[in-house]
C-alpha cells in the first residue's frame, strides 16, 4: 500500500488530518447461510484500504483514487448517488450520513489506496466504507464505537448506495483483532471473538482467474430452494427459521421435495453445525480438527450447494495433496473466484510450483497472495 499521507499531499497541497484503514477479510466458513439466519466464521487479513482526509474551506467534496489515478468531485449541494461516481459513491454515502445525523456540512478532500485484491470476494469495498467511516468519524470529532461505526457504514451503503449485504460484512473489518477469528451470528449480528493461532503457517489466497456469469442469479436460486425447503418444513413446526431444524428432519422430506432442494438446504443445515464445531476447536486450540471442518464444508460446497466449478476443485485437491496443508476451500460466492488455504511453508513453494500446470489444463493464470491475520480498523492522526 503506498504512503497515502504523502500521496494526498502532492495530490491537494494539503497534509491530511486524520488517516484511517481497514483490512479485507476472508470467510472460512458459514458465508451461505446468512440468508438463513446462520453464523459466518470469518478472519481480517493483512491487505488493507487506508483513506486520508483533509477539510476544505469550500463546499467542494473531491476524491483521489491513487491505485486508479481517478478523480471524482461533487459538491455539499450535489451530494447524491451517482453510477458514474462508482468507487466514490461510499465515502459520499458516508458523509450523507453523518450530515444526516447533523454533523456540520464542509468539503473535504479524501484520498484512498489500498492492496486488498478487488473483485474476488476479500471486502475490499466494505473496508473502503469502514475506514471512511472512522476517518470521517474522527475528523468530526466523534466517538460512535465500533457498533456506530458499523450502522453508519449500512447506513451508507443501504440507503444512500441502494446496496444489499450480509450482516458481517462490515462488522469483521471493524471488530477483528490480531491472532482472531470473527463469528458473526446473522439471527442478531452480534460478533464473537474466536482464538485464530495457526502459529508458523501461511494463509494463502488463490484467485482461479474464472470469468463468473450469471452468479447472482444462481445464489437468488439456491436461496429460493431454501425459502421452498423451509415451507415444507413448517408445515410440521410451524413459526420456526431453517436454522431451527436439524438435518435429521430433512430426512423427512424425501420423496416430497426435488432432490437437488433437499441438498442445498442439507447444505445450510450441516454449515452452521459446522462454524459451532470449529469456534470449539478453535478454543481448544485444535488446528487439526479445524481443519478438517474446513475440508468437510468445501466438499458440501461441491456436492450438496454445488456452487464450485472444475477449476476450483483442482486447486483444491492439488493444495491438499501437499504435506503440510491443513486445509482448502472455496471462499466467496463461487462459481470460480478464489480458495482459501492454510498451509505451511514448504507447501506454499510446492503449490505455486504445481501452477503452472493449471493454466496449461484450463487456460487461466491463477494469482496467489499470502496474508496473515489482521486487527481491524486503525487510525492515525
């Protein structure tokens, strides 16, 4: 990430106030079962988006994306969502809260850069809005906490972007902390701290490189199976939510319901099992089991969700066919996009080496990043 208090410098002749930073985040486990009022198992990595602040003594709102060389502008009295604006529309929305909230209208000046890898599932945005959030927040002189912090980035993205998101999307770059997972229970959204050492080992991100289409309206799809699932469901209890069933009772629906429905909410049903069986390895500081958990859920993932793809199965079988590879799964919607692996050193060099014969199977040439587990929001000045 570049020095982004000198970049702002050169950029408006003027040295920020406040600079703040939030880091991307990785989902181990639980992130399709939100819908179904699941618990997502998620850690804070070490890529991070810093935005830098300085006020302006006009109504001028400016924005300097430095990884992009873009420039947006706006002004207090044209303070609305615009899709020309892209990657500006968060921290605007940011700041249409707060005005909203009566903190005093001033232009800005905000500068941004960051090297969370964007598009492939790793909350690149959602850092983007929370360090806004904190170096706005700060500059204004307030104090919100980490729950202010996070209701003014929903705020943001929900009523100012139009945006849909999951329960822990902002909360884990905000309350993370070093050597920790974050479980986020999406019944109520509060967040639990989970121990997260897997002492000399790397966690590594492989980006498959596959083009996604039609993604979203898979996941409408899937949700859809669950909605129907659930119906059935509630003709014997009624009032209860998918998470309130065990797989046991789904046993009952054979016959009754397509097969493929019946997977996929098999699927929900052994997830959120699966994040309460890791939080307790994890407490119990059981690395191996955990792993294992892990493995178990990307072959759910394949099965029973069905929402990996060939690509994504061959990273994850040659990754764990190394010694020294705890675990490797999907991260992400899927339908490509990236695994998420634990692995040791020696493995890491033997998985990059076996690469390039994946881009001679499939034609795609896979990026691979290294990170480690991360605080979450800072601030300096």
């Amino acid at each position: 990430m570049k020095d982004i208090a000198d970049l702002h410098a050169r950029e408006f002749e003027a040295v920020p106030e406040v600079v703040a930073s939030a880091p991307g985040t990785i989902r181990f486990l639980g992130e399709h079962t939100e819908e179904s009022e699941g618990v997502v198992l998620s850690i804070a990595i070490s890529q991070r988006v810093a935005v830098a602040v300085s006020p302006r003594r006009d109504s001028s709102l400016r924005f300097y994306a430095a990884d992009l060389n873009e420039r947006k502008r706006t002004s207090l009295a044209n303070l609305k969502f615009k899709r020309e604006d892209r990657w500006a529309n968060l921290p605007k929305g940011v700041l249409a809260s707060l005005f909203d909230q009566g903190a005093p209208s001033q232009g800005y000046n905000v500068t941004v850069s960051g090297n969370i890898p964007q598009g492939i599932g790793l909350g690149s945005s959602a850092s983007f809005v929370v360090a806004s959030a904190a170096a706005f927040s700060a500059l204004l002189g307030r104090n919100p906490g980490n729950d202010g912090i996070v209701e003014l980035c929903r705020t943001a993205e929900s009523e100012f972007c139009g945006r849909e998101f999951g329960p822990a999307e902002h909360v884990v770059p905000v309350v993370s902390r070093p050597g920790t997972a974050v479980s986020v229970d999406a019944r109520n959204g509060r967040p639990r701290l989970v121990p997260f050492d897997i002492g000399q080992s790397v966690v590594l991100i492989t980006d498959s490189r596959v083009p996604r289409f039609s993604v979203d309206t898979e996941l409408r799809q899937r949700g859809e199976d669950c909605r129907q699932c659930l119906h059935h469901l509630n003709r014997r209890h009624p009032g209860r939510t998918l998470r309130d069933y065990s797989p046991e009772d789904l046993d009952e629906l054979m016959g009754e319901l397509p097969e493929g429905m019946r997977r996929r909410c098999l699927f929900i049903l052994e997830e959120i099992r699966r994040v309460s069986e890791a939080e307790d390895l994890l407490a119990r500081d059981d690395l191996a089991g955990f792993g294992r958990v892990v493995n178990k859920s990307q072959a759910g993932l394949r099965n029973l969700l069905e929402v990996s793809c060939p690509e994504i199965d061959w990273l994850v079988k040659r990754s764990s066919e190394i010694e020294g590879t705890l675990c490797s799964r999907l991260t992400g919607k899927g339908f490509g996009g990236c695994t998420v692996s634990i692995m040791s050193r020696e493995a890491v060099e033997d998985y990059k080496s076996r690469l390039e014969e994946y881009e001679r199977i499939f034609g795609f040439k896979a990026a691979v990043y290294e990170t480690t587990v991360s605080g979450g929001v800072e601030l300096q000045g």
